[in-house]
C-alpha cells in the first residue's frame, strides 16, 4: 500500500477468490478515505474494508458466473442398453432414414461417399451441423436439406441422434424407441 498524491493505490497480486486468481489494483481518491476515517475507521481499517468488499464482490461474480455456466436444460438425449432410445432421438433416426443419409454416409454413420459422421459429429459445433444440413455444402457434395419437412422439423433430434452415435453412447444405428 502506497500514498501517491490524492490517491491511495492498494496493489494485490494474484489474489485467489472461489478459484479465480487476478491482480487487482485498486484507486480510490483520499476523499473517500477520509470519509470512512471520519466515521470512526482508520485509514488501515478502511483499506481493509474495501479490500474485503471487493473480495466478497469478486467471489459472488465467479459464483454467478459458475451458475449460469451450469446447464439447465435437460439431456441431449437418453439412451439404454446402447439402443433404446428416448422419443425425440428416435424421431431423429427417423430423420436420418426419411433423408435417406445413409446413401452417401453409410448405414452405421461410418461412411461412403460422405465423411463418416461418427468422427465429424466429434468437432462440429450444432450451428455448423444445423448450416451444412441446412445449406449443404455442394463443393463436397452434401446436398442441402432445407426443403425436407422430415429434416427441418427434426434437426434438433437428428443431432441428438448422430451426437450419441458419435459419443459412443447409442452403440449400433438402428435404435428402438424406450418404452416408458
């Protein structure tokens, strides 16, 4: 801690809270110190004061940020025995055998002509599923689908159903609604 001028600069090096660490370097004008001094704090417990605020401060936005990283949404899908599948999964297989995708990416997603989507699915994000489904990429050879009802109105299911057939989570192709 150190006095320069009007202000009072408190430097902190990597100070841990809720296990983010940062530096923080905090200015306040003498003004507020004497504020808090005249309200019967001395300049060191006033330090102490703001230092501890913006500990608490910054905890709470680790802790907020931490709360909305969590997902609140329910599973992608769900999957028993490697091929019972819930309804909305099953409406994506269903998908996948209306477009006929198994005509150029095989009957096991392993590939043909097409890229085998048991790897692809790995590294493509939805927004890159959902426009090359869309648009196609007629440069490769994919097809647009954007005029299949099957497909447009099940694409999040269709998803669904290739991520866990790349996740290894639906072990075969042909997969059988869970009967509930």
């Amino acid at each position: 801690m150190r006095h320069t001028g009007d202000f009072l600069v408190v430097s902190l090096s990597t100070v841990e809270t809720c296990g983010a660490t940062g530096t923080l370097n905090v200015m306040f004008q003498r003004y507020f110190t004497r504020s808090i001094t005249m309200s019967g704090l001395s300049r060191r417990q006033a330090v102490r004061f703001l230092f501890c605020s913006l500990l608490i401060g910054a905890g709470s936005a680790v802790a907020q940020d931490k709360a909305s990283a969590a997902p609140t949404d329910k599973p992608l899908y769900t999957v028993f025995d490697g091929y019972k599948v819930d309804s909305k999964t099953m409406d994506g297989f269903r998908a996948w055998r209306a477009a006929a995708c198994d005509r150029c990416h095989g009957a096991n997603q392993e590939g043909l002509v097409g890229p085998p989507l048991l790897e692809s699915m790995k590294t493509l994000s939805k927004d890159e599923f959902v426009k090359t489904v869309r648009d196609g990429r007629l440069e490769k050879g994919m097809v647009s689908f954007s005029t299949s009802k099957a497909v447009m109105d099940n694409m999040d299911n269709l998803y669904a159903y290739l991520k866990g057939r790349s996740n290894g989570d639906i072990k075969r192709a042909k997969v059988e609604e869970l009967k509930q």
